[in-house]
C-alpha cells in the first residue's frame, strides 16, 4: 500500500473496498442517518470516478474531504428542502376547523337552553354586561332599572348556568 493509489477504472473496486469503510464511517458520523450514509458513500466515489482523468492518484485524505463534502452538502439540501407536507396541514386546518364548529354548536345549544326561559329584556342585559363589557351601573342606566335588579336577574342567570354546566 503507497501513500498514493491510481486512479483507473479497473482498480476502482480495489479502492472501494480500501476506502469504503472510511467514507462510510465519515458519512454516518456527519449524517446519523444509515440510508443517508450508503447514498452519500456512493456519491462520494463516483464523484470521484467522474473526476479520475483529472488525478494522478488518490490517498485518504482525498476520500475524507469528497466525502465531508457530499455530506455537508446532503445536509445543506435538506435543511433547504424542509417544509410540513401540505396533506399534514390541511389535515390540520380541518380538524381545527371542525373543532371550532364543534365547540360553537356546543356553546349555541347551551346558550340556547339557558335563555330558554329567561325573560327578552335579561337577555339583553347578559348580552349588554358580557358580551359587550358595559359595568352593572351602565347595563342599569341601559336597561332603565335600578343596579340591585340587573344584579339579581345575572345572579340568576348564571346560577342557571352552573347548573347546566354541572358546576
């Protein structure tokens, strides 16, 4: 063994059986993925064997940098290459589509059955202290009713509510 081999297309098997293991070797250690690491060793030596008319011989350190080369350059096209898959997403999307009308038929039924009974004018008010955020003073002054009775009919609404919602 010299320092130096040839480079010919006869005695590119001998060269892969000298050099594989240490290509191989170096792929696995850049690349931790088995499959990545047997495609990149053959990248590695036909990029090699294209290149042969241009050399007077290799040696292993010739083998080493093509082969960190062709790793990196795996990694480089991979990373480039990443996205979420668009099946993924709409699958995704759908499901968090579906679970929002789930979640608002859910809160409809049971908007509807507390205000099943309620009086017109406490539901205008629910509506006016939480959905809209006005305080008790100025859902009273809306309403034209006195605090004390705004509070009472809410108070009894959400007990209503809690009932329902098995609180």
């Amino acid at each position: 063994m010299t320092s130096t081999d040839s480079v010919s297309l006869d005695g590119f098997g001998q060269l892969y059986e000298k050099y594989g293991p240490m290509v191989l070797r170096r792929c696995r250690h850049l690349l931790k993925d088995e499959d990545k690491a047997l495609d990149s060793m053959q990248d590695t030596f036909v990029r090699i064997m294209e290149r042969r008319e241009k050399m007077s011989g290799v040696c292993s350190s010739l083998f080493y940098t093509v082969a960190t080369n062709v790793c990196l350059n795996r990694i480089r096209s991979d990373s480039v290459r990443w996205a979420p898959q668009i099946e993924n997403l709409l699958d995704e999307f759908s499901d968090l589509k579906s679970m929002h009308h789930e979640e608002k038929i859910d809160a409809n039924l049971f908007l509807e059955y507390i205000f099943s009974d309620i009086r017109e004018d406490t539901r205008c008010m629910a509506v006016l202290h939480y959905v809209d955020g006005l305080t008790l003073e100025e859902t009273a002054a809306e309403m034209k009713m006195s605090v004390s009775g705004i509070r009472k009919r809410l108070a009894g609404l959400r007990k209503k509510a809690l009932e329902c919602g098995g609180e």
